[in-house]
C-alpha cells in the first residue's frame, strides 16, 4: 500500500443540510431595526468573523444561514436577515387583510405567510419579505435591540408583526455603547417578548454565548436536546482549542529558551565586533517566533484576518531589551567532525598510548607499560593544547576547525517567563474577542485592562514548565498541561 | 469503507508529517479542521495507534491531488481531476536513502567475498592458517560491531564515552551508512536535513532516528559483507581444494586450544558435530615452519572448513543479523515516537479524532448582493430601492450638511419630537405636523398635505425631524419622495437629525444623496447649533 497508491478512496462531500432534511433542525432567525447589531450577534454566536457587519444600515440585504454542524449534522441554524424597513406598511396591510377576511388570532401566521406570497410584495417590501420567511418555515424568532439608545414607538409595528407570526420569540438588547436605556427596553419588550435577555454582542464571552444558546433551547420544548448537544459540542470544541494554543505556546516557550544564533569567524578576528550583529540577530529570530506563535493562537481560535494595533509600546519593548541584558555571548572552538576537545584529547592519549606500546614491545615488557602511560598523557596533553591550531589546518584547502561565536541560549528562567506572560495575556485577549469586533486588536490596551487581573505565575509552576521544556525532558506532555491550566485560570478572570 | 492500512510508519511518513505540519501553518483552523475530519472518519479502525494513524494520514493526503501542493495557502487550486497524485517528498527521500543503503549492501557484499578470498588465498606453505581466516573474517567484524553496540547504547552511557560521545563524533562520521548518505543529491539531503538533523527545534527527536537509521543502514552493509564472505567460503569448499592448518609461535598446549574450539563449536556442536574440531584434527594440522611435512594427515586438512563455515554463520553472519533487526525495530519506535510527540501532531489528532464542529456560513462571505447597479431613485411613488451601500473602492457620495432654517413647518417622524433635543427645532417651527411612528399611513398622508399647504402659505422651508441616532429607513426614504411629489420642485426641504454623531449624520447624509433630490439637505439639529438667518431657504 506504500507505492503510491491511494489507500483511501475519496469520499464524497455530504450534501448540505442532509441531516437537517431528516428531521426538523431548530432554526433562529435574528430579526430587529437595521444596524441594531444582528449581523454582529450572528458573527459572534457562529464565531465567524467573515459576517459582514458594516456601520451603513441596509449591509445585509439577503437572510443568509450558519448552521452550526457537529461531523456534518446540522444541530441549529442562525439566519440573518436583512433589517426592517416598512414594518408599518407590512403592518397595515395584514390589518387590513385580517379586517376584510375576518381573520381571528389564530390563522394570523398564515396571513403572514400569505403577505410573503402576495404578488408585488417582494419587490414592494423586499427586506419584510427576506426577513419573514425564514420565520414562517418554522425559524424561531431573535429580536434585536440597541440598548444603547431609547425605545421608539417607530418599533411597535416590528414587534406587533413578530407577534403576528406565532412563532417563538427571544429578545435580546444588545448595547451598541453606553447600556443607558437597557430598564426601558426590558419594560417594553417584555410586553411582546417571553424571554429577554442583554447581551453585548461584540463583548460578549464565550460562556455568556453558550448561555444564550441554552436559553434558546427553552424556547420550545423540541428544541431543547440539539440545543444541549450543540452547546456541549462548542464546549469540547473550546477545550480542544485551549489545549492547542497551550501546546503552540509551550513550542514558543521551549524554543525561546534553546535559541541561539552563531557565526563563524577568522581565526584572527576580534569576537567582540560580532556581538552587535549576533544580537540584533537573536532578537529578530525571537520576535518571529514570538509573531509566528500569536498568529497561530489566533488561526486556532478561527481569527484568520485579525488585524493588529501598532506594536508594543517602547515600556514593553524596553522590559524585553532589560531581559536580555544578560551576557549571551560567547565563542568557542569548532573542530571538524564535530569533535570535542575532549574526544581530541581521548584520540590523541590513544595515538600517544599506542606509540608508547610499541617502545614497551621493544623492550621486552621490561618497561612495565611504562611507554604506553606517558605516551598517552603526552599525546592527550599535545591535542589539548594543540586544539585551537588544529582548527587552522587545512585539509584539500577546507580548514579543519573554526572559532564560533555564539549568542545565546539565555541561562535564566527570565526570558521564557516573560514570553510566557505576555503569550498567557495574548491568549486571553484572543480566546475572549467575540467574532462581531472589527476593531484592530491591541494588546497595550488590553494589558491595562486585563493585566492585573491574572494570577501572577508561581515560581515553581515555571520551573515545572521548564524543565518540561527543556532538551533532557522526555515528553512535554506536563508543560503543556501546566500551561494549560494557566491558560484556562486567565480565561475565567478575564470574562469576570 | 476502504480499510485504513496498517503498515507500519516508515521515514517517509516521518518526512511528510513535517512537509505537510509546515504547509497547514498558516491554513485557517476550519479549513484543516474540516479537511482532517474527513480522513480522520475513515480512520478509527487505527484508534488507540496514533503513530499509524498521523501515518495514515499523511498518506492520504499525498493520496488527494489537490492537498499535494507545498506552496503557499492561498495559492491557486490545482486541477484535482486531471493532476496524477506526485510523490510526495518523504517517499522520494526514503526511496533515495533505500538506493543508498541498497549500493552499501552490494559493496558490503563485494568487500566481503574479496576478504574471503583474500583470506583464503594467504596460504604459507601450501596451507590456510586457520588463525588468520578467523581472524580477518571473525574477529575484525566484531571488533566493528562493537563499535557500533557502543552507538547503540543508551544517550547517558554513550555522552561519557570518548570519541562516541558526540553524534557527530568521529566514530559516527567514519560509519559507512552516514558516507554513503553524503552521497545523496543535495534536494534529498535537503529534505532529510529537517526530519534527521542534529540541530533544530526537531533535534530531540531526530537524534533517536539518525542513529537508528545509520546504525541499521550500516548492519545492512556489515550482513552483506558477512553474507559476501559466507558464500565465498562456501563456495571455496566447494569448488577448491583447501588444505587447513595452524600455527603460532607461542608455545600453547593443544589441549587448551582444543578447549577453546569446542567453546566456540558449541553453539552447533550437537547438530553438527562435525564442525567441532577434534584434538587429532588439532594436533595433526598444526604446522612448523622448519618442520618436516607429516604426509599421513593430508586427508584432515580439509576438515576444518565446517568449523569455520559454522564459525562465520554464528559470529560474523549472526550477531549482523539480530543487530540489524533490532536497530531496525529501534528506528521504527524511534519513527513512532517522533511521529506522535512532533510539535502539532497531538493536534493533528485531535483535528482527527474530535467531531469537527462548523459554524460559519457555507456560503460565501463578503458577497451580499447591492442594488447599486440599479438606476438611482427617481422622484416617483415607486417605493424606494432599500439600499444603497457606499461604493465599494471609494467615498460614496454625500448630501450637503446645511444649517437649520430660522422658520420652517416641522413635521416629527415618530415621536421624533418628544426628545428633549427637539426643544429647539420645535420653536421655529411656524407649523407642526407628526408622521410616522405610531401613525397610520392614511395619518401621513393627511399630515404630509397640510404641512405642503402650510409651507407654500409661509413661504418656509418644510422641515422634517428625525432620530438621528437612528438609520434613515425606506419607509422615510419613501415619505420624503412623497413629499416633493407634492411639494414640486424648488421647495426647500430640510432633514433635521436630532441627537446624532458625525457617523450617523454620515449614513444620513450617504443615504439621502441617493435621492439627487437638489432642494433637499440635511441637517445636525444640535441644540448648540445656532439657526443661520436665512439658512436652507
């Protein structure tokens, strides 16, 4: 099976919705004003930061669905749905309708139904239309507010319409700014609205999301179990993320603390005109590895286009350049065949010892291994002090040896601490940034905000961490797991 | 379901892991997530044996043609249907260490027979010193085998060795497989740099592997030259008369050479007992140099050749053999190993084994269809077009930002004109209507006519307040059409936004420019802003 040949035929792609087709898939369809927010409750419930969410009303124009799947089934649908804008109109007409038919309350859906299928409405009331249909197939109902600015009677007409579908509603105010009128909101929704809950969409953590997905499943009782297996799929699918960022962060930690840069020079070069270039070397490596690392955390947690704030500020770059005032810089010998001085001398006791058997031969054993003894000392004593000249020789015009400088590795714990509290704030930074946020992220502002809210790192967790890491560990397995652990703390009191 | 293969993971696996770990860098998580997810289903009869598994998986992905390509992510998709499935780079570099450790073993082979036969040829009167042939073609290969037992001992034990200490020592330079790898293009040394190399964030792991990989490739070599050496014996037996026989200069009792013979023919002394040699055979083939022939023992001069044929099959052909088979199960748990504890494996596992949870749209992003290609809106009763984002690549064009009117007749959309910001709009207004809101379109209608008459009564401009920290909405969009229908042309038409920043004022100002109303402007009713004599009439 090892030439070639595929092992695996290809399988084929399960069609969309294949599942959904099999049984009825809880459907929310988020509804309100334009620019309310719903594209960005959609962003951040569906974790997809591709959701177009623009400050012009009227961006989303078509209803558009997230399923959320777990290994192709299809659990639960979001639609977003383009804003109201002639609820009154749409409001007026099924008045009138329900006057002139004598609907009473109870075929009220069907009306509605029946106002999408009219002719000349799609192209009258083409958002009405787009928002409405996914809720007569059977969507249930999410109703968004902006808590930040006060309720007008211009939403009645939304609200009554809603109320005209029959379906089961949820309200949720989501505060674009300054939660000032989120008690009016409440007063006024709860008349139309069972369930209403506050919710910061851009803001909003990861628990508070799954939150909202629980109450979800409380809106009808045949909703209740995929809402539970949904919410449960997210939290495995959370652990296996935090995991994968511990162990990317663990890499960076381990390769950090290894790093070194060296160059070889002449013979009768001064080591010290290379220490400027070997360290402006190690630094640039160690900020690679550094940017490498938080672009891989963030493509961990589905942040492929997250823009960044200007970089660090020169306090912070300052800290690192004190990290590394330590002296790294040294030189030494390299030999060819990577020989140690130490191997030179075994190889040289043993000629030394060999030549001096050949005397002790000579003479009969009288010698008493006398010649084999200082041969060897004297032949171990010319390699060790003849290792430096040796590197000078050149054989077929390659030298045997040169002088290596080095800077680097760092001996302390300090540089790998360091790194690892401001991957642990990065982290925490990534790992609760709601997809709806559209703003660069910058981890200045987010260290006064957060930095002092994380537990300061144990002296004896680091050395654990370390010596996981370290080149004579046998597995990072622990490391991993105490990074982890530290990770998953910071992600708790960064929410609270 | 085609069942997943269940050979073992070899160091083309090993190579490709990392080629393929080094392209998915980068790759967006739900891509990998979704593409692992898939093989990962097909693999679970390999559940609990993660090396084979991450092997499997790197196998079939060099199996689809489409996810071969090494180069960037979002480079261009290759044509799955008609690309042929290339070799991936772990398969060509693991064929070309193959060809390299297959040449060693032929040279092993051609060494081997050409020491035989030199072995057999040294024959000082006549005979072959039974000593010497023991000596070139038993003892000397295992004084090598010990060197290489001392590479195969554990890293503790051989770091306090001298000379091999360090990997990269003397004594693994001088090992005939790491020569022989020296001679393998650069592009193959180049791939095998990474996955083998001494140095590098991998180093901890690849040094189990290059040792185990040189010292199996090396045994190779050493198995043929003891294989080469073997046949050669035995076809000197057959097809040459050879005459045996011993001799020393010390002065060694036979008895105690006989002792040692027959330690050494133990091993095979009850199956053959032949090939041990006997005391006579002993004592009637030793020679002297001065010593006259003792012509009634040539017929025991041949008897040697089972001992010896026996002696090169159990302690040069042998010790090879199991060494070889050990070092080469050694690489494979070395491969293992390095298979599962390679920085990202764990994760591709986990890509693998866990149920791949999708959230974001199937569909794509970014696409929401505009209205913008449709012609802008004219000053009928059709209903407005709902939308009009600002063009893409550009500033959209904005309705000019005017002053508010020292009189107007004001008419409040929705209960615009209870805010508290209102206060100023309300006292210049000459007449006031209300629309919107809780009004019934009839209500609009009626209200829209009476403020038209009061306008042209006055003279003023007709003004309309709105929310300003509210979109404008088509509903609106379609009342102020209806208003200059009325109004006819000429007639200054204000849209007063109360209580709205410069962003709001901005969606107002793109939104009503769509309109190419020139009598109708907009206005930022801030209870600071001071009426202009005159302004917007």
């Amino acid at each position: 099976m090892r030439d070639g040949t595929p092992e695996f035929a290809p399988k084929p792609p399960l069609p969309q919705s294949a599942h959904s087709s099999a049984r009825e898939v809880p459907a929310f369809a988020v509804l309100g004003h334009p620019n309310k927010g719903k594209s960005s409750l959609v962003a951040a419930l569906a974790q997809d930061e591709r959701v177009r969410v623009a400050p012009d009303p009227g961006t989303t124009t078509r209803a558009e669905r997230f399923p959320l799947r777990v290994d192709g089934e299809v659990l639960y649908e979001l639609v977003d749905t383009p804003g109201f804008q002639r609820a009154r109109g749409v409001l007026a007409w099924l008045k009138a309708e329900a006057a002139r038919t004598g609907t009473t309350a109870a075929d009220r859906p069907a009306l509605v139904a029946r106002f999408c299928r009219e002719p000349g409405h799609a192209a009258r009331f083409p958002d009405e239309v787009a928002l409405l249909e996914p809720v007569i197939a059977g969507a249930g109902v999410l109703y968004v507010v902006d808590g930040a600015v006060p309720f007008s009677s211009d939403y009645e007409a939304e609200m009554e319409i809603l109320r005209w579908t029959g379906r089961p509603s949820l309200a949720v105010i989501n505060p674009i700014g300054l939660p000032r009128y989120v008690a009016e909101w409440e007063n006024a929704l709860g008349q139309f609205f069972r369930v209403v809950r506050v919710l910061d969409a851009v803001n909003a953590s990861f628990e508070t999301r799954l939150d909202l997905l629980r109450a979800f499943g409380e809106l009808d009782a045949r909703w209740r179990e995929p809402l539970r297996r949904a919410v449960a799929a997210l939290e495995a699918d959370r652990a296996r993320k935090l995991r994968d960022a511990a162990e990317e962060i663990a890499q960076l930690v381990a390769a950090a603390a290894a790093l070194s840069v060296e160059e070889r020079i002449p013979q009768d070069a001064s080591p010290d005109g290379y220490r400027a270039g070997l360290e402006e070397r190690y630094r640039g490596v160690l900020r690679t590895l550094e940017h490498d690392a938080r672009r891989n955390v963030e493509v961990i947690y589905d942040f492929s286009e997250l823009a960044h704030a200007a970089e660090e500020t020169d306090a912070a770059r300052a800290a690192l350049q004190a990290l590394l005032d330590e002296d790294l810089f040294s030189e030494r010998t390299w030999l060819a065949f990577g020989m140690r001085t130490r191997d030179l001398v075994a190889a040289g006791s043993a000629a030394g010892a060999a030549t001096g058997g050949v005397i002790d031969a000579a003479v009969g054993g009288t010698s008493l291994l006398a010649g084999a003894a200082l041969g060897g000392l004297i032949g171990g004593a010319l390699a060790f002090l003849g290792a430096g000249r040796l590197a000078r020789v050149e054989v077929l015009r390659q030298p045997l040896g040169s002088r290596v400088v080095r800077y680097g590795p760092t001996k302390g714990p300090n540089l790998p601490a360091v790194l690892l509290g401001r991957a642990r704030l990065h982290h925490a930074v990534v790992a609760g940034r709601a997809h709806a946020r559209r703003d660069a992220l910058d981890l200045t502002a987010e260290s006064a905000r957060l930095g002092g809210r994380f537990a300061p790192l144990d002296a004896g967790v680091l050395r654990r961490i370390l010596r996981g890491l370290g080149p004579a560990a046998d597995s990072p397995g622990d490391a991993v797991h105490a990074i982890e652990m530290l990770l998953r703390e910071d992600a708790v009191r960064a929410a609270d | 379901m085609p069942r997943a293969s269940v050979e073992g993971p070899g160091l083309s696996d090993w190579i490709d892991l990392l080629t393929r770990m080094r392209d998915d860098a980068g790759r967006p998580g739900a891509e990998l997530a979704q593409r692992d997810r898939a093989i990962g289903e097909r693999l679970t009869s390999l559940d609990g044996r993660p090396a084979h598994k991450l092997a499997a998986w790197v196998r079939a992905l060099a199996a689809e043609p489409s996810s071969l390509s090494s180069g960037p992510a979002s480079g261009p998709p290759s044509d799955s249907a008609t690309e042929p499935a290339a070799r991936s780079a772990g398969r060509t570099s693991e064929d070309a260490v193959r060809l390299a450790v297959g040449l060693l073993a032929v040279l092993g082979f051609v060494f081997g027979a050409a020491a035989a036969v030199g072995a057999f040829s040294f024959q000082p009167r006549g005979r072959i010193n039974v000593v010497t042939v023991l000596g070139v073609l038993v003892a000397l290969p295992n004084l090598f085998l010990l060197l290489a037992l001392a590479h195969a001992l554990p890293e503790a034990v051989r770091r306090r060795l001298p000379l091999v200490g360090a990997e990269t020592g003397l004594g693994t330079w001088l090992q005939p497989a790491r020569l022989a790898l020296r001679t393998l293009p650069q592009a193959t040394r180049a791939q095998l740099e990474p996955a083998l190399g001494a140095t590098g964030a991998l180093a901890k792991l690849s040094a189990p592997l290059r040792r185990w990989l040189l010292l199996s490739a090396s045994q190779t070599a050493a198995l043929a030259f003891a294989s080469g050496a073997l046949a050669t014996a035995l076809a000197q037996v057959v097809f040459t008369d050879l005459s045996f026989g011993w001799s020393t200069t010390l002065d060694v009792d036979v008895d105690r050479i006989h002792r040692l013979a027959t330690f050494f023919a133990t091993p095979w002394a009850w199956l053959w007992p032949d090939a041990s040699p006997s005391r006579a055979l002993l004592e009637s083939t030793r020679f002297f140099r001065i010593a006259p022939e003792p012509g009634s023992a040539v017929l025991l001069y041949g008897r040697w050749w089972p001992f010896i044929v026996m002696c090169l099959c159990c302690y040069t052909w042998l010790p090879r053999a199991v060494f070889l088979v050990v070092a080469r199960q050694r690489f494979r748990a070395a491969i293992r190993r390095a298979l599962t504890e390679a920085p990202g494996s764990r994760r591709v596992l986990a890509r693998l084994e866990s149920p791949l949870v999708e959230s974001a749209s199937p569909r794509a992003h970014g696409a929401q269809p505009t209205r913008s290609d449709e012609p802008p809106d004219g000053m009928g009763d059709q209903p407005t077009r709902t939308h009009e984002p600002p063009r893409a690549g550009g500033e959209a064009s904005l309705l000019a930002e005017a002053s508010l009117p020292e009189r107007a007749v004001v008419i409040g959309w929705g209960d615009a004109l209870a805010l508290p910001e209102a206060a100023h709009v309300v006292a210049l207004a000459c007449a006031r209507f209300e629309a919107g809101g809780m009004h019934t379109q009839e209500e609009d209608a009626e209200a829209l006519d009476r403020a038209v008459f009061e306008a042209k009564e006055h003279g003023v401009p007709l003004l309309v307040a709105v929310r300003g920290y509210e979109p404008p909405l088509a509903e609106q969009i379609d009342f102020l059409k209806s208003l200059r229908h009325a109004t006819g042309r000429a007639q200054s038409i204000v849209v007063a936004a109360l209580d709205c920043d410069d962003a709001r004022l901005g969606a107002w100002r793109r939104r009503l420019a769509t309109l190419g109303d020139p009598w109708l402007s907009v206005a930022r009713a801030d209870p600071r802003a001071r009426p202009v004599p005159g302004g917007a009439a």
